[in-house]
C-alpha cells in the first residue's frame, strides 16, 4: 500500500514539472494583414487542331482525315489501334463491309451465348438539306422486305361504307372493316391494329380518330387512303413501317439466325426506299450506317454500293 502511494505522488511530481501552470495573464499578439489579390492566370489558348474542329463541318472534317499522305488522321492518334483496348474518340470508326458486319454479330452472339434469334438493327444517318436552306421533312415509310423476319401477318382495319367493300376487305384478310360505328370501338380500346386504311370518302369522318392514332391515321402521302383496297391490304399486311427522327433511321431489319444473304437484301431494300425520298440529284442522303443486334456493339458498314443509281430516283415519293 506505501508504494502504491509513492508511486501517486511520483506521478503528481511528474506531472507538475512536465507540464508546468500557463500564466492566463499572457496576451495573445493579434496580426493584422491584408491579403494579396491573386495572380491571374492567363487562359491558355487553344491549340490550332481545336480551332480548325471548330471552324469545319463533320464532311470536311471527314475529309481532312481521310488524307492518306499525313502519318495519322487529323485530330486522332493513328490509323489504327495497336492494342486490343482503347478508347474509340481517339480513332477512326471501323467500317466494315456489310456482310462482315453481320458476321461478326453472329460471332458475338455465339460468344457471348444469347438468344440466337434476336433481332438486328439499322441506324442510318440522313443528310435532309435541301436547296434553298429547306429540309426533308420527317416521314413515315412502309416497305416490302425481300425476307420477313416475322411469322405473323400484321393487323389491319379497313373504314368503309359500303358493305360490298367491307366484305371485300374481310376476304382479303383485313382484320375488321365497317364504318363510323367503329370510330367509338376504337376510342374504347375494344379493337385495335397495327395499320389503319380508309377509302377516301369516309375520311372526313374520321376526324374524332386523329388524336387517338396519331401517326397511325390513314394519310395519302402514306399510302393508307384508296380505292384499291386489295392492294392495299397487301401492302400493309406484309409491309415493314420505319420512320425518321432527328434525321435518323432507326428500326428492325431481320433476325440474327437468318442467312447472311438475306439479311444483307432486306438492308438494301431499306437504304432504297429511304433514298427515294429525297431527289439523288442534291446530293446523297445517306451520311452513315450502322448495324448491331439486341445485345451487342454497333458496327459501321459500307453503304454506298446500297445507294441506288441517278435514274432509279422516283421524285413522286420524294418529299
């Protein structure tokens, strides 16, 4: 127990020569300064491959870096990476022949153990300038793919009056065909279809459909609206419909285990029709292509051999 005091008061010692009492009368000497504005630095300036970006368009810009007599692309790191990762900014986009294209996605799909009928997607890119600062105006188009790549015949509803028509329609496979008194069946949601068509009499009425179907609402520059209903029917019942959004392209063209042939016939049909709705003459319409599947990469293809000659334009489709 006396050592265990001793050992106290050793402690208490201790303490009072380590940490000797602070006199409070001490005073704190304040500073004051004023501090120095900052030094401003300069902007750096841009170099000269930022300022020509800024000044050219994506064609010209494209065209400079298409000079094989320089040792790289402009603006890039090289012709061609030299690893198998990189960061594609700092490259050119590889532009593979279509049916590479394809091959390569069917190679994916093998290695990557996806659904191996997944559909396969076109993404084109339009040039929609006209003369005289005017543009091509979005459209919508149906078309008749060389290969379906569906096994179901689309729904169509045929609007007619006369009840010799309608029968014709229901002969040749439309899915209902009647009158006005469908217009409230189908404000109910009690019938619907993928495409709609209407002989050019009954159109007027109509009118009470157009916020329903919007896009859908039988149109002459469509195609919807006629007397021939058979042709008609065999059109749409068959037809693939695309349309342009943001100047762009984007819709399914076939499945991924179809043959290779057929896949490239239905891309060629599509890149036809879509050039026909803007005059050859002014220049092409197509600025870019590409194809990729449900779940793999976009891949860019070579579609000029696509673009159809300077006499197969046909100006009446062309808006």
């Amino acid at each position: 127990m006396a050592t265990l005091i001793r050992n106290v008061r050793v402690l208490s010692q201790c303490q009072t020569a380590v940490f000797p009492r602070m006199n409070s009368n001490l005073q704190v000497l304040s500073r004051h300064y004023v501090s120095c504005a900052a030094k401003r630095i300069p902007k750096k300036e841009s170099n000269n491959v930022k300022a020509v970006k800024a000044r050219l368009s994506e064609e010209e810009l494209e065209m400079k870096r298409q000079d094989g007599n320089q040792h790289k692309p402009f603006g890039l790191t090289a012709w061609e990476p030299t690893d198998d990762v990189y960061v594609n900014k700092y490259y050119r986009w590889p532009i593979y022949e279509l049916e590479n294209a394809v091959k390569m996605l069917k190679t994916f799909q093998q290695l990557d153990f996806t659904y191996p009928k997944q559909h396969v997607y076109v993404d084109l890119k339009l040039d929609t300038s006209l003369n005289r600062k005017k543009k091509v105006e979005p459209f919508v188009s149906i078309l008749q793919l060389p290969y379906r790549f569906t096994a179901e015949a689309n729904k169509v509803i045929v609007f007619t009056e006369s009840a010799n028509e309608a029968k014709l329609a229901l002969e040749n496979g439309a899915c209902c065909a009647g009158g006005i008194e469908l217009v409230q069946q189908i404000l109910d949601d009690e019938i619907q279809a993928d495409f709609y068509v209407a002989v050019p009499s009954i159109l007027p009425k109509l009118s009470p459909l157009k916020n329903k179907l919007r896009k859908q609402f039988p149109k002459n520059k469509r195609g919807s609206v006629g007397i021939d209903i058979p042709k008609m029917l065999q059109i749409f019942k068959q037809g693939h419909e695309y349309s342009v959004d943001n100047d762009c392209v984007q819709t399914k063209i076939a499945s991924l285990h179809m043959p290779c042939e057929q896949i490239v016939a239905n891309v060629d049909a599509l890149i036809k029709d879509v050039c026909h709705h803007k005059p050859l003459n002014l220049g092409p319409f197509v600025k870019r292509g590409l194809v990729s599947s449900a779940t793999s990469e976009a891949l860019g293809f070579n579609f000029g051999r696509f673009i159809p000659p300077l006499g197969e334009e046909k100006p009446d489709n062309a808006n």
